[in-house]
C-alpha cells in the first residue's frame, strides 16, 4: 500500500487572536446605533436641559415677584421663590421615580390613571372654589394641583396604550372613533372649567398620536372637516371673555385698556429688550406691574425684556435640543410603545412652547397655557418632569 501524507504546507496555521484582532473583530460585530456612553443609566442631557430651564425659571420668577431675592425675606408662605424651589425638589423626586419604575409601568396602569384623572377633573366643577371665574384648582394635604395639567398625560399614556394593544385593527374606523370619544370626555370637563388652552392643547396630542400609530389619514382629515363645520357652534358657546380675547389677538387696539392689554405690554417688553436686555430687576414692564401674569403666562415676555434677544435665542435652543433628544430617543427605540410615548411627549413640550411663546407675541390668542420648566407652578413642572422620566427610561434600554 503506498501511504498517502497529507500535505500540511498549504493548510494555513489558525493564529492566536491578540489585542488588535479582538480589536477589530469586535468592531465589525453588527451594533446598532446608541445614545451614547451609559445608555443604561440616567440621560443626563435630559435632566440637564431641563434643570437649567427650570433655574432660569428661578432667576424670572425672583425678577417677577420684586423685590427679587429680596422678597426671601419674606417667608416661604409668601414667597413664590421658595414655593417654585420645593416644586423643583418634588418634580426631580418624581422623575427619578418614574424613570426607575420605567414606561412600560405607567402604560400598564393607563386606564386606572385615565380614570383617577376624571374623578378628579370631575371632582373640581363640584367642590373647587371658583378663582378668577374659573375652577381650576384642587387641594390636597395643603398643596394646590391642576387636574388639566395630568390629564394630557393621562390622555397620552391611554392613547398609546390603546393604539398599541389594537395593532391589528388599527385601520378600523371603530378604533379611531373609541379614541376620539376617550378625548372628548377629557376635552369636555376640561371646556366646563373653563380652561381653552388646556383643552386645545389635547388635540394636537391625539392627533399626533393617533396618525403615528396608524390611524387612516382620510378619518383624521374628516375630523378636522368636522369641527371647521361646526366651529360656529363653537363660537356660540364660548365665555365672553374668551370671545374677547380671540377678537382682540387680530386687532390688539380695538381693547388697548381691557382685553388687548397684556398682549400690548407683552409686545413692549419683549421690544423694549432690545438685542442685549435692560438687566436683571432692571425690566420697567415687570418691575412697575405693567405686564400682568409675568411670573405665569406672560413669563417669557419678562426674560426677553431684562436679558433681550440672545437670552431668548438661548432659551429657544434649549428647548430646541430637549425635544430633538426626546425625539432621536423616540427614533433609536426598537419598542413601538416607547416610540409612540416619547413622541407624544414631544409632542406635549412642543405645544406648550409654541402656544406660549406665540400669545406672548400676540402672533396666537391669549389662551393661558405655561411655559414649561419656567412658568411659576408646580402641576405643569410636574408632569413634565415625570414624562421626561419616562422618556428616561426608554433610553436606558436602547
């Protein structure tokens, strides 16, 4: 028999992997795109953004109630500094809860927190006192909330979870219209406080949400139809005061003492500001209570007032990067839900931010909705804070 060798010269050697190969090796492993170092942990961009517009909320909120850091002396019960200072401790308590509980928790209980919200919206045309004509405000355990205020977050955590868990019908027209029967009972409660812009800020929510998770295009457009038909109805149920207020954002002057005053001193002050600010306390609009609402509503009109246009240019870019953070968060997650949620939180900040910033410009009627993390208040600042937590806690899994 003749032996057969085999011929080992050509077979290549197998070489130890050193740190370069593993190096490499690992470089070509197919890796989707993240957020970056401790994607598991807390998004810091998230609460930093959020934590310097809150403090600059601080610095207007002191400008606003003169005698600036002054007006400490005061004393907690007085001083809206203070006040704002513990809402701030409550909110970041509230954000770290809720991104340690993470989304998935809160869409689990949508419908209970759905139905806790009407109780209370419920509740306030029966037992809240009426304020400035309106009805507005609970208190519980000597702390002031508005209900409105978690309703749109109630709103959009059973809207998501609704949407998601009919996936497989969400072309039905049935789907859509349970949907829209969800918003209109919170819509409802919320017109009878009265309170138009809480109220108007549930319909950009809902039809956001509901296109982005599927909704035909034809329902929705046959929505807005629907209430450009019957807007005269509307019209005609409107408070006179309301009425007012929209006739007045076309022609500021046709009221320039009563309903159009605001808009006009807003105007002032936001010019008077000028490219640089007059300086902080220095303001005439707000330190001489020219402009009504200046640690409220009308807030922004103060910060553009004593720190001018590039104060606001810098306040306009940070809410610029926190929805651009929420919505590339909303992007990068492979969770439809979480997708869904963190757009409809953007969503949230957006309108808020574009409504607020409008009215104080008069390019937007006058409709009483805050400028998150700044205005004076602790139910907004609140619910902002835990869907931020939220969106958190979508990150960390991404």
């Amino acid at each position: 028999m003749i032996s057969k060798k085999l011929d080992t010269s050509t077979t290549p050697k197998p070489r130890p992997l050193g740190r370069g190969t593993m190096r490499r090796s690992v470089s070509t492993l197919s890796i989707p795109q993240s957020l970056g170092r401790g994607s598991r942990r807390v998004d810091y961009k998230i609460l930093f953004l959020c934590t310097a517009l809150s403090c600059i909320g601080l610095i207007c909120i002191s400008s606003s109630t003169n005698p600036g850091l002054n007006s400490l002396l005061a004393g907690p019960k007085n001083n809206l500094v203070v006040k704002q200072v513990f809402w701030m401790v409550l909110a970041l308590t509230m954000f770290s809860v809720s991104f340690i509980a993470g989304y998935q928790k809160f869409l689990d209980f949508a419908i209970l927190f759905y139905i806790l919200n009407f109780i209370f919206l419920s509740a306030l045309l029966i037992l809240a006192p009426v304020i400035s004509g309106a009805q507005r405000w609970l208190t519980i355990w000597g702390l002031n909330f508005q209900p409105a205020e978690f309703a749109k977050l109630g709103l959009i955590l059973v809207l998501v979870q609704y949407f998601i868990t009919r996936q497989e019908r969400i072309k039905e027209f049935k789907i859509f219209l349970a949907a829209f029967v969800l918003l209109a009972i919170y819509t409802f409660l919320i017109f009878q406080q009265p309170d138009l812009g809480s109220a108007l800020i549930l319909v950009p929510l809902f039809l956001v949400i509901s296109v982005c998770a599927g909704i035909k295009k034809r329902y929705i457009i046959a929505l807005l139809g629907l209430v450009i038909i019957f807007s005269p109805i509307f019209w005609m149920i409107l408070k006179d005061y309301q009425r007012q207020r929209l006739l007045v954002f076309l022609n500021p002057n046709a009221d320039p003492l009563g309903a159009g005053y605001t808009v006009i001193q807003s105007k002032i002050a936001i010019g008077s500001g000028g490219l640089f600010g007059k300086g902080w306390l220095k303001g005439s609009q707000s330190q001489f209570n020219f402009l009504p609402e200046s640690h409220t509503d009308f807030i922004f009109a103060l910060f553009c007032e004593e720190w001018g246009w590039l104060g606001a240019v810098v306040v306009i870019l940070l809410y610029y990067f926190l929805i651009k953070r929420i919505l590339r968060i909303a992007v990068l997650s492979h969770n439809r839900a979480a997708k869904l949620l963190a757009i409809a939180v953007a969503t949230n900040l957006f309108s808020h931010v574009f409504t607020n910033i409008g009215m104080t410009l008069g390019i937007l009627p006058v409709v009483g909705i805050p400028l998150p993390f700044i205005s004076y208040g602790g139910s907004n600042l609140m619910v902002n804070m835990i869907s931020l937590g939220m969106v958190a806690s979508i990150a960390k899994d991404i």
